[in-house]
C-alpha cells in the first residue's frame, strides 16, 4: 500500500483527474520545479495534497515548494500549514505582507480591495518564481473557478474566456498551471474533509462580497432545479479551455 494509505472515490477522482490534465496539458517534464501558491484555503490545500501523491506517481522527478503570502489580516493563520509542510517534508516560503488591510485602506481608491490584494499577492509570487528558480506555479482553481471566471469576462471584459490550465509567462522562462481545474468544488471539499486537511477560515472583509461571487449566485440560481444545465455548463467551458490549452503546448 502507497504511503498515502487507501483512498476513498472522491480522493482517487482528484488524483486521477488531475493526472489527466497534467498529461493532456504536458504541464510538466523532468526536473520541473514547481512553486504550489497556497493560501490556506481548500482550494489550494487541497490541490497540495494531490500534488504529493502525483509526484510520487510520476515517471521523472519533479520538485515542489509550498508558496504562501499571508495577506495580513492574522499574522499567525498560516501556523497550520507550517506544521502540515513540516509534518509532510515539503519545503515552504511563508510570507506575511500587508496587502489585504492596504487594499481596504484610502491607499486603494481606484480599484475593488480583491483586484489590488490579489495583484500584489500575485506580483510577491512571480519574485519569489524568479528567487527560487522555479519553472511553475501552481493555483488551485478548480471548474467551479473557471466557469465564474468565463462569465465574469463576458460581463465586466467583453470577452470570451476562462481560465488556461497550462499557460506561459515570461517569455517561457514561467509557466502558471492549474492542475486541479477539471475538479468541482464538491468534490474538492470532501476529498479535503477526508483526508482533514488544516483548512483556515478566510477573514477578510471582502470574502463573500465580491463580484465574483455574486455571479456565482446568479448561476446557481440559473442551474438550482436542473442538474443538467449545470453539467452542461461546466463540460462546455471547461472542454474549451482544455483544448484551447492543449492547442498552446
């Protein structure tokens, strides 16, 4: 038996899922080294944990680091993943900033506090890239993220798009991934449940108030008494993305 133990269906479907894509998507090769941004949420612990199980399955080596910017809000949220990164030997840069109580500060005007948090967050991850020579980085967005994002687009953006699975940055020098994208949010949080990952509660003042999840609302009003408008939404956009990102590799 695998050291990770006997896993149950929702965990195999992750790990199995996430395979395909990784394959589907070439998304690594020998000698990747890969940054996994995690934020402490089930989202990106969860594509951590599959992570490890994927790299133990892998035909060549590859290596991770655990990436966590600590927006501000409680100096000491991340205590949890420092211990979890411990316990599991992976090797972690934990960071804290102040980019969540300056987003919500007269510092920020022009733009909603998730723009300008995340745009920080996201900056902070792309040195930490270059500091640690590392040729990915890993979010933890799942089909639920890419079919709010293919609709936040078309609303605010005048464009057609969701999210890239395998996407280059920097000339090639980065390539961003997102190796649990084909996943669904219900499956995620039972597979995290499961395996009782150390999940921390999200205390920023915006969570639950943005743009985005008010047009995730608006969708699950839209697919509340047929299942399969919701099906066939999340097969469509997500078959999109995939082959517009395989067609990239």
């Amino acid at each position: 038996m695998a050291s990770w133990g006997k896993l149950t269906f929702a965990q195999k479907k992750c790990v199995s899922a996430t395979g395909k894509l990784m394959q589907k998507t070439e998304m690594t090769t020998a000698g990747a080294r890969i940054g996994l941004a995690i934020s402490g949420g089930v989202d990106s612990f969860l594509m951590l944990k599959v992570m490890l199980i994927r790299q133990a399955i892998m035909p060549f080596p590859v290596e991770l680091m655990v990436l966590h910017i600590n927006p501000g809000f409680d100096p000491t949220s991340h205590t949890p993943l420092v211990d979890w990164c411990a316990t599991n030997g992976v090797p972690a840069h934990i960071e804290l900033t102040d980019f969540g109580p300056r987003a919500h500060s007269d510092e920020n005007r022009k733009n909603s506090p998730c723009f300008y948090c995340s745009m920080h967050r996201r900056k902070r991850l792309f040195e930490l890239c270059r500091d640690y020579n590392l040729s990915h980085l890993a979010f933890g967005h799942n089909a639920d993220d890419n079919v709010v994002t293919f609709f936040m687009n078309i609303a605010q953006n005048g464009r057609v798009a969701g999210l890239s699975a395998n996407e280059p940055f920097f000339d090639g020098t980065l390539r961003v991934i997102r190796p649990t994208m084909l996943l669904d949010k219900k499956t995620v949080i039972k597979a995290a449940k499961q395996w009782k990952l150390p999940i921390w509660e999200n205390i920023c003042p915006s969570n639950g108030e943005t743009q985005r999840d008010e047009i995730h609302d608006w969708l699950r009003t839209l697919w509340r008494n047929d299942k399969r408008i919701k099906n066939n939404i999340f097969n469509a956009i997500t078959r999109q993305q995939v082959d517009l990102t395989s067609k990239k590799v």
